[in-house]
C-alpha cells in the first residue's frame, strides 16, 4: 500500500536550513478548517437548538463542507483507483463517506472525512517535526564565515570559500568548514559533533571540523575541505538517507497493510450482504452502515505512520546522544546483538602511544629512532605516529624511498641507502631474520627493526585503557552481551588489557585475513555480532558483521561510508547506548502495533454488532493514530 506520508521529503535552501515540502502549517489547511466550522454550526444548531435543515439545503450546505475537507482524499481515491490501486485508505475513505451521503447521515459522513484529515494533518505534522528535529541535532553550519583576504578580513557565505583559504573564528563563533588548526591552540565545544559537552583543546596542526564552537580566542583555520564536502555535511545527508532506509518492522507492515486493506474491504462487504440470508428481518440500510463503520475504523494509517515515526524517534534520540544510525533497519539489527567484537587500539584503548623504551644493538638509540621515524612516517597508524613524534625534528629532511606497507607485519623501505624493516616479530619472521626471543615476552607493544636485514633492536610503545571501557563492558555483560576483542598486537599485550576491562574472549597476533576468520566462526555458530573498528583498515569484518561500528568514525571519510553505525566520538559505552536505543524504539514500535491493532479489533467487532456508530469509528480510528503518534514523539526525549 502506498502512503502519501512515505512521499514526504526534506529539502534544504541554500544555507542548509531544513525545508519541510509538504507544510503543515493552518494557511495551508484553511479548507478543512473551513468545513469543521460548517461542522460544528450545523450540529450547535441541530443538537443545541433542535434546527433542522430540510433535506435539499442540508444535503447542498455538507456536501460543500465535505468537499472542502475530502477533495484531495477524493482525487488521490480516484487516481489510485485509475491504476488499480482499489485497496488503499483513499478509496476506502472515499467509499465509506460517499455510502454515508447515500443512506442520508450527512453529518457523519462530513465528521468522517473532516476528523481523518485533521488526523492526517497531525500526523503530516509530526513526521515532519521528527525530520527537523534530526536535522536540526546536527545542521549547525552557520551562515557566514570570515575569511582573511589581502590582509583584510571579510564576512561572506561559507560555500564560496576555496581550499587553503585561511578563517578567522572568533570566541562564541561556529566553525563552517573542515581545516587544519593555525594558531598555537584553542578550546571547542564538540558537542554537535559527538554529544559531549566537555571542552576539547586543540593544538596548531590539528583537525578542526565545521560544527565545532570556539570557546576561547580567536582561532585561524586553514580550509580544507569544501562547504559541501565537510565531514558534518556527509553526516547530514547519512542522517537523511536513514530515514528513508526502512526496517524490517516497517516493511513488514507495508506489506502487512497490503493485505489486511482488501480483506478487511471485503469483510465490510460480507458484513453488508451476509445477514440477509441469515437474519429474518434484514434491513438492508442498517447492515450497509455497519459495514461503513467497519471500513472506517479498519483504515491502517495509525501503523503505517507512527511506526515510520518511531523508528526517526530513535534515530533521532542516536543523534542527540552522538550516535549515527544509517537507517532504521541497524536499529532492529542492534536488538538482535548478542556477542559485541572489538578492536584493541582506538576502540577499548586510547590509542594515543607513548615510547617508553629504545633498545639498539651496534648503534646509537637516536640513530636508530631517526631511521625507524623516517620509515613510520609514512604510516597513519597510531604506533607509527608515535614513534615520528618521538623522533621529533631529528626526522626533518631524511625520507623513505620505496615504502611498503605488509598488512598486519609492518613497513618495508630504503632510508639513507639502508634496506629498514620496522614492525612487530611477524615481519622479522617473514624475511628469516633472526633475533633475541627475550623479546618476545615484553608486555608493551613493540616495534622491531632490522638494518639491512639484521637485527638492530626494538622501541617498546604503550597504550592507555579508555576511562569508561570497563564500565561498558560491564554494562554489555548485564545485557548478556559477550564481548571479544581481535587485534594485531602480540598476544601478551592483548591478554593484559582484555584482563584490566573484562573482555570475555581476547585473540591478538592476527593478521586482517584473521579477524575475518574469527567472526565468520562466532557467525556460524548462529551469533549476532557487532563489530567494532576503525570501519577502514576493518573494512572486510565490518562488512562480514552484522552491524559495523565505526568508533570515532568523524576522523575519516572512509568510516562513514563503511559502518552501519557511526560512533562520533571515542566512548566504548556509547556501544551500549545504540544497543539500549535499538530496544527503546522497538520496545515503543511494538507497543504502537499492540494498541492499534487491539483498539481496532474491539471497534471493528462493536461496528459489526450494531454497537458503535460512525462518529465512534472515526474518533476511535483518529485517537489510536494520535495515541500511536505521541508514544512514538516522546522517544527523542528519552535519556540513555
């Protein structure tokens, strides 16, 4: 069954502002404003002053008021029906109030029409506040931006600014564009960004993303990314494509609604012509109206609305919380989770490593830390970055040539003439190079070196435990939710964090091929896994996951388009927060169907039976909709 509220789409003007197409504000209702006043004169004057029209003029005064409220049901009825869409709430509306005009309950047929529109008025308007609200989370580009041009600073719109321009944010200012910090430092406030109010101190040379607020002085930013290119524009339009990303709940009542219409239209017309072959004194009239009622109360728009609703409630309530959901079929699959596998570094670690200790054999320690630098700067990864950091300005001036990344082993490359190999043991292995097996019982995370293809010693990196990792974990564990963590450290280092959080199951020296292997195998055990990394270097497992969590996923393109879901800072507990968010939404989705199903049960036995008339139908059919509809709000104001 098509619903026209499935055809409701958000547009943004020039500056991103959220644009609802379909408005549902009173100007544009003003025709069925207009037959509910002819509505309520005409029963103020029927029921309170006992005037009645004669039948001619009452019949000519609610037509005009049913056609000011039913003429778009009435054209939508009829050009569905002209493709052989007969089975949808249109015509079923159509058909009921028409039927009402032709038995002479005038009244009623107007009431019908007029209280399922202002129904549906609700519900357009509540789609569309849920929509907004989304947007709203997350559009927080400013409108203007200062730009310094020929030593002068001048104010103009964002999406004309080109790359490696330099703008100027002043305290209290949003920052409009992805750059690179410029000045020494400054404190922002990242909590559009990642849902944490907390200041974060940036430092010259740092990444700076639009959405972020200045906190404290004046901050120069070199641009480098576009308007339209940001990391917050790619969110906001993920952020829309969710919503229209259905979940299995969702297609389920679409083709749930498929089916029950026409049966139900049938059964309106068993409830007609059935009786007179069974009831003595059949009165064709009294059975038709029950079958109009029937059709009435069996209209499937509470469903086919709040459910949608809820499901942009939770992705909604994700936002606030700085969790992204790609769509709402990842909240269905976040209920069904029942083992969460984890990476080690940048997941349940900081990520942010240390040298703590430099072993060289046959040369100086800061020869060797210069020629390893030279090498890892050509990496991305965090123990690479450490490594460079360590060396400091002594790496100035001297590069690599012919640099070559071994997945899971470490880099190959030619500093200063010499062959330089720089990883963990696996590498040292690879090429048969021998070395002390002492060092294979260091607790630390090490890097390895070898000078043309000889041992030349090692560099000894720590990394820090997240401050809420055990807590999440904890928490996973009351959820009866086991947790595994896969990394490519060496076992010993992998065995002591998994020790220090709680992590059920650790397996460490894996290569990428490896933690594929490991989760395919916890799938072919009939497990639900979530998967969480960097969603690139663990682009193969996200995908191979039931759902891939990106963790910190705002630091790369890449992550945002692998992952299901997007972490937008580093918390392991907002793991948790998307699993509780997940529940929270099907928890209210279910208790919409129950309601609704159970409310139209009841009405629909009490129409057959003679006991419910029309204005009851209609009034019970609107407020299970506005029922569904505020339990289905009220989850973007919940607390995870």
């Amino acid at each position: 069954m098509t619903h026209k509220h499935d055809e409701t789409k958000i547009t943004t003007d020039g500056h991103g502002t959220a644009k609802d197409e379909n408005e549902s504000g009173w100007k544009s209702h003003w025709d069925l404003l207009m037959a509910l006043a002819i509505l309520i004169v005409l029963l103020v004057l029927e029921y309170g002053f006992k005037i009645e029209f004669p039948k001619i003029p009452s019949l000519a005064i609610n037509l005009v008021a049913y056609l000011l409220a039913g003429h778009k049901v009435l054209n939508l009825g009829f050009r569905k029906s002209k493709r052989g869409d007969i089975f949808n709430e249109f015509v079923l509306m159509s058909v009921a109030t028409i039927g009402a005009f032709v038995i002479g309950e005038y009244e009623e047929g107007v009431a019908v029409m007029v209280f399922y529109q202002i129904g549906e008025w609700f519900q357009d308007a509540a789609v569309s506040n849920a929509k907004r609200s989304i947007k709203a989370l997350l559009d927080v580009r400013p409108d203007e931006v200062t730009v310094l041009r020929n030593a002068m600073q001048l104010v103009v719109n964002p999406s004309v600014i080109e790359l490696d321009e330099t703008i100027v944010v002043k305290p209290g200012e949003k920052v409009a564009l992805d750059g690179e910090l410029i000045s020494e430092n400054a404190s922002f406030n990242t909590a559009a960004l990642t849902g944490e109010s907390k200041p974060d101190t940036k430092y010259k040379g740092q990444a700076i993303l639009a959405g972020m607020i200045n906190l404290n002085t004046v901050a120069e930013i070199k641009v480098k990314a576009l308007f339209r290119d940001s990391k917050l524009s790619k969110i906001l339009e993920m952020v829309q494509d969710a919503t229209a990303r259905k979940s299995q709940t969702q297609l389920f009542i679409s083709r749930f609604a498929q089916i029950y219409t026409p049966i139900v239209f049938f059964l309106a017309v068993a409830v007609c012509f059935i009786p007179y072959f069974f009831v003595e004194d059949y009165n064709f009239q009294t059975w038709f109206y029950r079958a109009l009622v029937f059709l009435v109360i069996s209209c499937p728009c509470a469903l086919v609305v709040s459910i949608p609703l809820g499901y942009f409630g939770g992705i909604g309530l994700a936002s606030r919380n700085g969790i992204l959901f790609k769509g709402g079929n990842f909240l269905d699959v976040m209920t069904k989770v029942n083992v969460v596998v984890m990476d080690k570094t940048g997941t349940l670690t900081k990520g942010v490593f240390k040298v703590q200790q430099v072993v060289s054999v046959n040369m100086d320690e800061k020869e060797l830390v210069k020629l390893t630098a030279a090498l890892e700067k050509n990496s991305t990864h965090p123990i690479a970055k450490a490594v460079t950091e360590y060396a400091g300005e002594t790496v100035n001036g001297i590069n690599a040539d012919a640099v070559e990344e071994i997945a899971g082993h470490g880099l190959k490359g030619k500093v200063d003439g010499k062959d330089l190999l720089a990883g963990n043991v696996k590498l040292l292995k690879k090429y048969n190079i021998s070395y002390p097996t002492e060092i294979e019982s260091i607790v630390d995370t090490i890097v390895v070196v070898a000078i043309n293809n000889q041992y030349a010693g090692f560099i000894t990196i720590a990394d820090e435990i997240k401050d809420d990792a055990v807590q999440a974990v904890k928490d996973m564990h009351s959820l009866n939710i086991r947790t595994v963590m896969l990394s490519g450290d060496k076992q010993s280092v992998v065995d002591e964090v998994a020790r220090k959080i709680g992590i059920d199951k650790a397996y460490g020296d894996l290569l990428p091929e490896g933690k594929v292997e490991k989760v395919q195998k916890l799938k072919d055990e009939g497990l639900h896994i979530a998967f969480v990394g960097d969603g690139v270097n663990d682009a193969p497992v996200v995908a191979l996951a039931d759902a891939g969590i990106a963790m910190g996923g705002l630091g790369s393109d890449a992550t945002i388009e692998t992952a299901d879901v997007v972490i937008q800072n580093d918390q392991p507990q907002k793991i948790v927060s998307a699993i509780k968010i997940g529940k929270i939404t099907r928890s209210i989705v279910w208790q919409n169907i129950i309601i609704a199903m159970t409310v139209k049960v009841f009405v629909l036995i009490l129409g057959a039976g003679g006991v419910a008339t029309l204005w009851e139908a209609v009034i019970a059919d609107v407020g299970v909709a506005l029922l569904a509809i505020l339990n289905a709000v009220r989850i973007q104001r919940m607390k995870v």
